[in-house]
C-alpha cells in the first residue's frame, strides 16, 4: 500500500493526539523543520527511514533511498508508526498494583509511582528470590535483545529466558546450523528463474524487503509456483497456484526431492563439490525412493503429474529456490521441523546455497556488542530446571530460544511454584496458545513486572508496570540482513526525546544491573557503562563514523563490494549436509522422513483451522493504532460459500469456531480463495483490556482454539527442531445462537 504525504497528514490529523497530546514537548524543542534518518522497528526488515520532524513533532514518516532493506519505501505499518508514537493510551509513567486479586477482568487499581521506587521495589523482589531460591526463580519473558539486556541477564544467571522463535523460526536455526551454517533470511529472488512457495505469503505480509525482489523476479522472467491453501495475494502473483492440504507440505517437498534424485536433475556439480552427497548417497537415494509423486497426491491433494513436473522445472530451470521463512511451514505444524529439514535438502540439491539466485548468507559488517566493548567477567552458570521443558530438546536449547507453547503446561503441572518473579516485556497474551491457561500461570508468580509501550492485557496481572519507548525513540546501528549482498548499516535515532516518564530497555538494563550485578556495568576504569558511550565506541569500531553523533547526521553507511559465492560452509565439516550425522547421533533422522501433524480432521472436528497475519498489522501489536485500525478493526471466520451454505451461514451472520480446548464466534465471511474444508481467522485480535480503547473487545482471539503443549507432545523425535504447533487445531464451524 502506498500512501502520499497529503493523505497521511489527513489520516494523522483524524488521531486526536498531536497538537495536544504533546504540546509541553512541542514548546521545548520548537526547531523548525528537520529530516531524520532512522530505522523502522515493526519487524526485522528495519526499513530505513527518513522523518519530518516540525517543531518537536513527528510529522511524517518515508522511505530511506539507498536502503537495501526499503528500497526507498515503508509498508502500511511502517508508515502509520506514528499513531503509535502518539497514541493517547500510551503507558505514561511507572504504577503498583494495589488490588491483590489478578485476572484479566479484574481492575489492577493501579497507583502512579517514581521510577525510583519502581526500581527499588524489583531490585528488592528479584534479589530475595535470587538470594533465597536462586536465578532458576525467575523468569523472564522477553527476546534476548538488545545486548545490554542480554548482559543483565547472563550477569544474573537467567536460566528461565522464553520467547516466541518455537512460533517462528527456531526450527530453521536449529537445521541450518547443521546442513549450511548460520540461518539466513537473505534470498536473492531478483536473479531467481524458478520459485517454490510453500505458504509463505510474502506480499500480504508487506516486509517490502521481499516484495520489491519478488516484483524484480517477475519482471526478469521468473516462473512462480505457490502451494497454499488459500488463494493470497502471492498466489495472486504466481503462475501456478495449488490448493494443497494443510500440514502436507512436507509430502511435496520430499516427493520433488525423489523426482530430482530418480531422474538426476539436481546440481551435481555443486552437490559434488560442496556437499556430503557422495558420502552418503547410498542412503539418500534409498531413504527417498519411497517418497513418489503417487505417494504424495493421496496426502497433499496436488496432482501427481504436477508435482513431477513441478520438479523436473526445478531442477532445469536454475537458478531455482524455494524459501522458508519464519513461522510458515517452519512452525505451523508438528511436522514443522522435518517439513524445514526436506526444503533446506532441496535447495542443497539445487545447488543455490549462497549463489545468485539462491538463499544466500549476508554480507555485513560487525557491529560489536556491549561484551566487545566493554568485556565482563565470567558469567555464572545457567543452573537449574527449565520451566517450559527445552532441556528436552538439547538442539534447541543450543539455538537459546525459550517455548510458548509449553510454558504454561511447566507452570501449571510440572514445575508449579518454581518461578517466583517475571519479568514480561512487550509479548502479547495472544502470542500464546489457550491465552488463559498463560493468564492462569502467571498468576502462580508471586510478583510481575510488565513493560510495555500501551497498558495490554499482560499489563493487567502485573505488580508493576513500566511505561516503555519505542523505535522511534530509540538509537543504535541496524545492519542490513534480509538484503544485503554488500555490507550496509542504517542508523536509528531518537526523533524526539523520550515522552512523559518512558524509559528504554536497554536504560533499565543498566539501572537494574547497577543494582543487583554492579560488577559486569562497570568499564575498565570502573565507571558505568553508559547507552552513549557505547554508541560512540560501536560507530568507531564498526567504522561508520568517529562518534554516533556523526553517524546520525550522516544516516546510512554502504560497502560497495562484488558479491562473490563461498566455496567452503560453516556446517561441521566445511561442506553443506544433505545427510546429517550430528542429527544420528542423538537419535533423530538424519535424512528428512515423513510425519503427520499434529492434529487432524474428526468428525466432531471436521475442519482445518488457518491462521495469518493481516498486511495492515503487526501480530499482536499494532490493533490499537488509529489508522490501522480503521483499515481492518476486527477478524471473521473466513469460509468457502460452499461450507457457508452447508452449515446454513450467510455472509456477516454470528459463526461458532470450536477446537478441542475453546471456541470464539465471529462474524462470517464468505470467499471462493480459501479451500472448502478450512476454515480462516486472522491473528492479533480479541484484547482484553479496557486501556486500549481501540482494540478492546474488537474481534477474538485465534489463540483461544490452539491447544497449549506439554514438552512430551512437542519433544518427539522427528520435532527435534521444537515447532510449537501454532496453526496445528481442527475445529468446527456452526451458527451461534
């Protein structure tokens, strides 16, 4: 979507925010006009940006030129950020909680405090509970960034770490660790003849990053295939769509790697050259054999001469790539894993590991972190027992990402009472699946603090809550990764000072860490560590600019280098594995095997659930924005008309979803892009909390029908990657009363 200057000023103008809402701010840095540059902080893509502030205020936001990641453009999101920046429900200043009953319709009664007693009261709390029961008390819900976060919590021994990568991408870490290195999100579709899309809607996902190469791929004469179950805004750009099962993916995949081997159409020079292929053929070529094109039509629904076709095209019409990314087919499914594993196989075979055309590992320049600069001493040991059972899943214990589908099982059943303290930042209820089995673990705590950006529902169980700033008021050195053939870095700077009482993460890292860690905040000469300083340290070391200062002013900084293919990989043994040995030795298939999902249709629940994410919003976060709440303010129960008449659904009429473990009900829509047997509702909807005024009570929430895992039904042997299943319910559909 693009929206001109005029239309966003109009669109601004209708957010009761501005003028007002920052008047005092306005007065005190009254400068006149002035372009920024910044970056983007929705999603990893981080955009790079370019502001028109006026008189303190943030008037408009574009695209940076120049920028690899942007190409001079931002998404509708991007665009709109600043209804977030001035949304009036903005948290504005520290609070305790007063009432000592926790729920989510339970008012928090809430007091305005200093920041200086929000700091004492959680350096009292998280200090006795370290003191008294050790770091394996606490546990914190949060990403392991920025690096002086990470820092407090590797300083306090933080064990308990979980986020929401089991949703998303931990499945493509864990594999590509070992068959080709370090995970990458970079494809170079712009120089790509042949494109397999499994799921990934890349377009309605607006991370422009992809859409531009994607368009430049059309444009050079790429062949698109997409397999999906509903017909997306990429299927829309494909030359071939196909309505494939939910959860068979992984059927497809294997039966083109068994056409690619039997007719010998991969790339042998490549595979010859920079794979464990001749090692190990005698097993791949057996393990495969079974794996027909017959064999998948009876599990996917797509003909079987289309998929022989499909991947003789693949093999001829190089460069050829299928992509992964995040969330789809990486983390829908309890198959999630083998599904990542068969198609990180066949690009392999394809011979397009980091060639034109391919999945291509970036090119970037080394921004040191805080432990570079400032070097600690040794971190304590991370003792004791993992509440959402990863210890399980020892390969993804060696990615460090946490489980939200099996946290509230080990609160609830396994580990009842170990966790004492959390610390919960800027996740969603709704992240999780059954959103009030987590409600239900949290309170099990005896203390929690929230920060957060707006006064969400997580906000509502905590003891203290913490009003946090935004990207747009942050800084720091953003490299270019999702595009970066040749070495790039955007700079992120504060547009306006830090409104009200906000503070950053990386701010309350260093005050907590003087706190209850003061030896690893302090420098050599044994000052503190400061935000400031560091900056100056990593645009010198990084060679951008001599300060961050310069690097502000100056805004984005670009290697200009040819792009030159690897002959050697980062996966053991120097050499991209088809066939894994690491993954025999612990027991797991060392070749991708079939595996069913999880759940599957019965005849109490005879239909697939689908779940995506609207262009026009980011997960969880963005429903309370004005704007983009104006463009979609609730979901609906998607369906075929087919299904619709069969049940006695017209279009609007109130629909009853029910999984095994919940149900919602939503209005109906009725589409012919959706296969008949699915059922579709978009993700991000039904908060909770009467402070954002926008988004309370609007929609429903997807997760209430995702069933919540124990470790055991996540830590089977063909899931060693640990998908969390987050798409992975059958339901039923029927008017509501």
């Amino acid at each position: 979507m693009t929206i001109s200057r005029r239309e966003w000023l109009r669109l601004a103008s209708a957010v009761p925010l501005l003028a007002d809402y920052f008047q005092p701010l306005a007065q005190a840095q009254a400068t006149g006009d002035r372009t920024l540059v910044t970056a983007c902080g929705l999603c990893d893509s981080t955009c790079g940006t370019r502001a028109t502030v006026r008189d303190g205020v943030v008037r408009f936001l574009e695209g940076l030129p120049g920028d690899q990641h942007g190409a001079g453009g931002l998404c509708a999101k991007g665009a709109a950020s600043l209804a977030t920046k001035y949304d009036p429900d903005r948290l504005k200043y520290p609070m305790r909680r007063t009432n000592p009953n926790k729920g989510l319709d339970v008012d928090p009664e809430w007091v305005r405090i200093t920041w200086d007693e929000a700091l004492e009261t959680i350096t009292q709390r998280f200090g006795g509970y370290l003191s008294q029961f050790g770091p394996e008390s606490l546990l914190f819900v949060t990403r392991n960034s920025p690096d002086l976060w990470a820092r407090l919590m590797n300083a306090l021994g933080i064990l308990n770490r979980v986020d929401h990568n089991d949703q998303c991408y931990v499945t493509e870490r864990v594999i590509h660790r070992y068959m080709i290195g370090p995970h990458t999100f970079a494809y170079d579709f712009a120089n790509s003849k042949y494109i397999v899309l499994f799921g990934w809607d890349l377009v309605a996902r607006s991370k422009i990053v992809f859409c531009h190469q994607m368009a430049a791929a059309r444009d050079n004469g790429a062949k698109v295939i997409c397999f999906n179950p509903q017909y997306t805004a990429t299927a829309r750009m494909a030359d071939e769509w196909y309505p494939i099962r939910p959860g068979s993916d992984l059927a497809v995949v294997l039966a083109m790697i068994q056409a690619l081997l039997a007719e010998n159409l991969f790339d042998r020079e490549f595979v010859q050259a920079y794979t464990n292929f001749s090692q190990y053929e005698g097993q791949i070529r057996q393990a495969f054999q079974q794996y027909t094109p017959e064999w998948a039509e009876s599990r996917s629904d797509v003909p079987a001469s289309v998929i022989r076709r499909i991947a003789r095209e693949f093999g001829e019409r190089r460069p050829a790539v299928a992509p992964l990314h995040k969330k789809t087919v990486a983390a829908n499914y309890l198959n999630s894993t083998q599904a990542a594993f068969a198609i990180s196989a066949l690009n392999i075979l394809a011979g397009n590991i980091d060639r034109p055309g391919g999945r291509y590992f970036p090119r970037t320049i080394s921004i040191p972190s805080v432990d570079a600069v400032y070097p600690p001493p040794a971190f304590p040991p991370k003792t004791g027992t993992r509440v959402d059972g990863r210890d399980k899943l020892p390969l993804v214990n060696e990615a460090n990402n946490g489980m939200f589908s099996t946290l509230a099982d080990g609160m609830l059943n396994r580990h009842r009472g170990q966790i004492k303290g959390v610390f919960w930042q800027s996740y969603s209820l709704n992240s999780f699946p059954q959103p009030d089995r987590i409600v239900e673990a949290m309170k099990t705590a005896e203390f929690m603090v929230v920060m957060d950006i707006l006064p969400v529902d997580a906000a509502l169980l905590a003891d203290i809550v913490l009003p946090s700033t935004m990207f747009l008021e942050g800084s720091g050195l953003v490299g270019r990764t999702n595009n970066a053939k040749s070495p790039q870095i955007v700079v992120r700077q504060a547009l306006t000072s830090a409104p009200f009482e906000t503070r950053s993460l990386g701010w309350l890292a260093i005050e907590l860490g003087k706190r209850l860690a003061p030896d690893y905040f302090r420098t050599e000469s044994g000052s503190w560590i400061s935000s400031s300083a560091l900056l100056d340290e990593q645009a010198k070391r990084t060679g951008v600019a001599g300060t961050f200062a310069e690097f502000r002013a100056k805004g984005l900084h670009t290697v200009e280098a040819p792009f030159v293919p690897r002959t050697t990989f980062a996966a053991p043994g120097g050499k991209c594995q088809i066939y894994v040995p690491e993954f025999a030795a612990r027991g797991y298939p060392p070749l991708p095997v079939w595996f069913e999902k999880h759940e599957r249709p019965s005849a109490q629940y005879p239909y697939y659930l689908l779940t995506y994410i609207p262009a026009v919003h980011r997960r969880n976060s963005s429903q309370n924005n004005a704007i983009l709440h104006e463009m979609m303010p609730e979901n609906a129960a998607v369906m075929h008309p087919s299904l619709a008449a069969k049940l006695g659904l017209a279009e609007g009429m109130p629909a009853r979803v029910s999984s095994r473990v919940g149900s919602i009900t939503l209005p109906a829509h009725l589409t012919e892009t959706v296969r008949p047997d699915c059922v579709l509702v978009a993700h991000g909807f039904g908060h909770v909390s009467p402070k954002v005024r926008l988004a309370s009570a609007r929609g429903a929430r997807d997760s209430d029908l995702i069933p919540g895992l124990s470790i055991d039904e996540v830590a089977v042997p063909e899931n060693f990657g640990g998908s969390g299943c987050v798409m992975d319910a059958v339901v039923n559909v029927e008017p509501a009363a």
